[in-house]
RNA sequence: GUCCCAGUAGCUCAGUCGGAUAGAGCAACAGCCUUCUAAGCUGUGGGUCGGGGGUUCGAAUCCCUCCUGGGACGCCA
C-alpha cells in the first residue's frame, strides 16, 4: 500500500508542486472501501492555496491524473477519494510477492548486532505464565529483527543467584526430604520456598540465616554450591520441555551468576570515574541531576545488587558479544531499575547507553491479582500448554480422523493458541488469565490462523501447485487481459480486491513492528488477512473458475498462504499445511 | 506523598505521531455444509470513547485537571 501511496503522491506533486514525501504521509485509507481505497484530506492545503478543502478537492480530482494506477478520483466533500486500477495493483502486488525478497524482509540492520534479553525463568520455580510474555515477545522481536538482516543474540538471562538460593537452602536443611525432591524437584524445591516465607513471617531470624546460607555460597562453600549446580540443572531440564514445545531456542543461556567475576571491575570503574558515593553505608552513583533516585551499586555489607549485575551484563553484551543495541523484555514493574542502569551507562560515558531499551509488558494476573511463587499461586505454563494440545488433538480427532501427523499438528495448534493468544494483546496491558481465554480456537485466536492456512494449502494442493505456485509470467500476462478487456466493470470482485489490499499492507507493518518492537501489530494484521482470505474463498470459487480468473484466483491464494506463513514464523508459530 | 502504565460495546481488545458514520472477536439471537477444510461465512442487537475543561476547521487521539485500577519509589530480582 505505501508503494501505492509513492505513485499517486508523486503523479500529485507534479500538479501540485507539493513535495511527495509530504503527500504521501497526508494521504490516507477511507474508513469505508465503499468510499475509495485511498484518500487525500484537503484541509491542511486550504491555508496555502485559499481556497476551501471542497473547491481544492473538486480542482484536484477534475484535474487528470496521470497515474495507471488510478482509476478515477472523485471529489466527497474536503476529501479527494481515489480508486486504484485492481488489475494494475494486483500486478505490483504479486511482483512484490514474488520476484521481490523486500515483501517480506529488508536490510535495514545488515551488520548490526542486537542483544535481546528474554525469558529469564527463575531456577528453582515453576515456569509460569509470567515468563510465557517475556519468551514469546522476545522471541517474535528477534523474528522481526532477524527478517531485516539484524544478527540477534537471543540471551536467556536466568535467574540463578541471590539471596533466594540461601532461602532454598535453609529451607532445604530443615524440612526437605531428599527422596521426594528428588522425584519431582521444582514443584517440591518451590514448596519448600513458600514453607520458607511462612516460617519467616513467625520467624524473621530466619531470614538472617537465609542471607548468610547466600554469603557461603558467594564465599565458595562447596556443599551449598553442590547442591546450587544441582537445582540448576534439574530446572534447566524442566524447562528445555518446555522451550522444546513451544519451539524456542537461545543463543546464549547466561544467569546471573555468570557475572559474578565481572562486578568487581565495574565496580571500580564506576569509582574511579569519580561517580560512587557512600550513603547510609551503601555505595550508590546519585542521579538526581537526570531525575532519577539513586542507583545501588553495593549494600552497606558489601554485597553486589541486582544493577551492579545489570550494569557488568550490559557491558559484556556491549563488549565481549559485540551488540550495537541492547534490549530488554523485562515486565513493567522493573521501568525504574532500567531507566537507572541506563542513566549509570550513560554517567560512564558510553555512547551505547542510547541503543539501550527496555521493552516493558503488562503483568499477567490470576483472578486480578498478581501471581506470586511465594504464595504459590501460579499457572504453570506446562500445564497450560498440554491442556491446549490435547484439546487441540480432541478437535482434530472429530473433525479430521484421518490426518497425518496429528500428535504433531495438536502440538502446533495448542501451542500456537496460547502463543499468539499473548502476542495479540498490547504488551503493556495487563492480562488477567484465563484458561477459557487462552485455549479459545475459534474467532481471533492462533489456531483461525493456521486453520485459513492450511486451507490455502488445501486448495494449492489439489490443483498441484502447493509447491510451485502461479508463475508470476502467467499472472501478469492474466491480470494485464484482464485490465485490457475489462477495466471499467472490473473483473475483480470485492473480496478478492479486499484481499489484494490487506496483502499490500503486510510491508509498512512489519517495519512498523520492527520500528515499534510490538509483534501485535502483526497478529492483528495476520488476522485481517485470514478474514479477507475466508471471505474471497467463501465468495469466489477458486479450483471450479474459467481462466483466467482461475489462475488469478491461485496465485492469490498462494500470495495468501505465504504472507500468513511468514506472519506465523515472525510469531513463533507453527503453520501445518493441513489440520 | 512522588513518578510510570492503563481506563473504548456485557466480556477481551483494535483504533491513540488529530481527519469522513468509533471497529473486530467472544457471549446472545437468526441464517449458510450434494460445491475448493463449518477451527469457516453472513445477518441482528449492543457505545456519556472514565468525568470535566481547553487547543483546533476537525479530538477516542494533543494540553490541563480530577476520578478509578495497577505498578514502582535504597540495601530482593
């Protein structure tokens, strides 16, 4: 569509003596297709040309425009409503398609390098719903990054160190049971963090212990590092089931304590720049000066915070992985602890500081409250997603007996339910769970989606051309016969225009996502494209037309199937060719 | 108390760098399978865009103010 845009700007602008650019960014999509496909609003050249939008707007439209693409322009008030040619538009729609890479990547970020920072579970607790929002954000951004020649670095920044071990540990000495954990180790290690927390609420030596069980292990106590490497292992196992099934991979597992030797440097950096000061006995680097409340960078008892790990993680990405930009997809809640690491970067002179960005999301909730590990109240995502594949398999079962693969298609459905189910939604709205919600298959949901995929692919099939597709030869030589025999009554009905124009739009959104780091826009747009393709396959018979509206028919459903299939992979969905 | 995010149909949400009559899905009701996958399609009903001011030819969108919900605010992450 903005190539569309390009064309009738520039024929304007030589009418009008207005800059392209301009008129292009003026002109618009009319609320109602029955109006025009585009539309130029008269009122800000009033000023300029005194005269009023309707007198402009009728002058414009008299005015022959010069442009193939334009059908007929017919003045509605202060607006200008242009038609577009549909033979002529279908045309560059489908070159676009298919003998231009640019439909669906770019090479805006050829030779950078992105650091994103996603999923990040804590070991020893139960993956939840929580980190879903953070894995399947991430990894759509790194998608979208990757599909305009950014490299990423998909880092998952595990929560394995803190004071939260020495709770664990405590807990564990005390009232653990080593045959029972060893049976089922989160659920029994979580257990044992949430009997801590009750303890403690009687008890609060307790968390004294706690601290000091954390200080052997930062002191190098093998016993308690035994058992810490233990607690990591069995949970990475735990969630590598996870990530199998929802089909996400890392190029760097790094937790926290993997910075634990580069603090002390940075430490020092920051403190020979002049920028550390004591207060209440702590080591803080003050930005009030930038608005902000002070930054800790060590307690009052020595111990390293949670920043001094962000800010020696940033600069190892910046550093010793070579990122030019860094992101965060961390929750909301934390803006303040990013906004502050930033502003130290920046304090320290490093001009990266800017090419840093945390991508917030809203919370997700459990009947309005926030789920919390301690209390125990969580929805393990585990639990969510089998739910999701043995509906999905239920439905499969019933409607499609005989399908092949169907234990695998299950899984791709169920996952892709909860999946796109998360992307849809603005990520800084909060999101109360639902299982009903997330396991919906019908209407907006992942699994519309992939069902109007695998009917594209069902219709390519039978007429063997799954594979291979509408030659582009063949297609421009139909639509140009069309243009020629018929450009006044139009050949191309409706739904299948509607169609045409909900493709052209896939371009200017996918940089708009990639600009905006928000993958919905994506979801949101996938899914005007299955409407539109149920739509034109509800009204135009596809195998069954005589040519050449056969073969036009075709390639726009192999036009259709490709630009759903490349939405799904952005998304990290998958797209089974037949459910 | 200060700062940040959100508030649009019964529910979940689009639309928010100002443009025409504010749109989907779910739920409810009514239709469409001898024809390419009915996980689909069509139709009906449903709105003080949280309230109030302001800027503008034009405001759900920008500014101010208030209300509601959530979050953050130094030794947790």
């Amino acid at each position: 569509m903005e190539r569309f845009m390009k064309q009738i700007a520039n024929s304007l602008s030589k009418q009008l003596m207005i800059d392209e650019s301009i008129l292009a960014s003026w002109l618009e999509i009319p609320p109602n297709s029955e109006m025009g496909d585009l539309a130029l609003p008269c009122f800000r050249l009033a000023k300029e040309l005194h005269k009023s939008p309707q007198v402009i707007a009728a002058d414009i439209a008299d005015a022959l425009v010069e442009n193939e693409l334009v059908e007929s322009a017919v003045p509605a008030g202060p607006y200008v409503n242009f038609r577009l040619n549909r033979a002529t538009a279908m045309e560059q729609v489908m070159r676009q398609i298919r003998d231009d890479d640019a439909f669906y990547h770019g090479a805006q970020g050829a030779g950078q390098v992105v650091a994103i920072d996603l999923s990040s579970p804590n070991i020893a607790k139960p993956f939840s719903m929580g980190h879903l929002r953070s894995t399947v954000i991430g990894t759509a951004i790194a998608n979208l990054l990757e599909s305009d020649s950014y490299q990423t670095l998909r880092i998952n920044h595990l929560g394995d160190w803190g004071t939260q071990f020495g709770k664990i540990i405590v807990a564990y000495h005390r009232y653990g049971d080593e045959a029972k954990i060893k049976a089922n180790p989160i659920q029994e290690l979580n257990a044992l963090y949430v009997q801590f927390h009750e303890a403690a609420q009687d008890d609060p030596s307790l968390d004294d212990e706690a601290r000091a069980a954390f200080k052997r292990m930062e002191d190098g106590n093998e016993d308690d590092l035994r058992l810490w490497r233990w607690m990591i292992e069995v949970s990475l196992e735990e969630f590598a089931k996870t990530y199998a099934m929802l089909g996400t991979s890392f190029t760097h597992n790094l937790g926290e304590s993997f910075y634990n030797d580069k603090m002390d440097a940075v430490v020092k950096e920051i403190q020979s720049l002049g920028l550390l000061v004591e207060s209440d006995g702590a080591e803080v680097v003050m930005l009030e000066d930038v608005g902000l409340p002070p930054c800790l960078i060590k307690r009052s008892d020595g111990a390293t915070l949670y920043a001094t790990r962000d800010l020696a993680a940033a600069l190892y990405r910046h550093k010793d992985l070579c990122a030019d930009r860094l992101l965060y997809v961390v929750g909301g809640e934390q803006r303040l602890h990013f906004e502050q690491v930033f502003a130290v970067l920046t304090r320290m002179g490093y001009d990266f500081a800017k090419n840093c960005k945390h991508i917030a999301f809203g919370m997700m909730r459990l009947g309005g409250k926030k789920m919390s590990t301690r209390k125990g109240q969580v929805v393990r995502l585990q639990e969510v997603l089998e739910e999701a594949v043995g509906r999905a398999k239920e439905i499969i079962n019933e409607k499609n007996p005989s399908l092949q693969n169907a234990d695998l298609v299950a899984k791709e459905i169920g996952v892709g339910a909860v999946i796109f189910n998360d992307l849809k939604t603005n990520r800084l709205h909060d999101i109360d769970f639902s299982m009903e919600t997330a396991l919906a298959f019908e209407g907006e949901t992942g699994p519309y989606v992939q069902y109007t995929h695998a009917r594209s692919c069902s219709v390519l099939r039978k007429a063997y051309l799954l594979d291979a597709g509408v030659s582009p030869e063949q297609l421009v030589t139909h639509s140009q016969a069309i243009a020629q025999v018929d450009s006044q009554t139009v050949s191309l009905d409706d739904p299948t225009w509607e169609l045409i124009k909900q493709l052209s739009l896939f371009p200017g959104l996918r940089n708009r996502a990639i600009d905006e780091y928000d993958p919905s826009l994506i979801a949101k747009h996938v899914l005007d494209i299955c409407q539109a393709f149920n739509h034109f396959y509800h009204d135009c018979p596809i195998l069954t037309a005589d040519e050449p509206i056969r073969s036009i028919r075709l390639a726009l459903t192999d036009a259709a199937r490709l630009t759903i299939r490349n939405s799904l992979q952005l998304l990290g969905i998958g797209y089974p060719a037949e459910i």
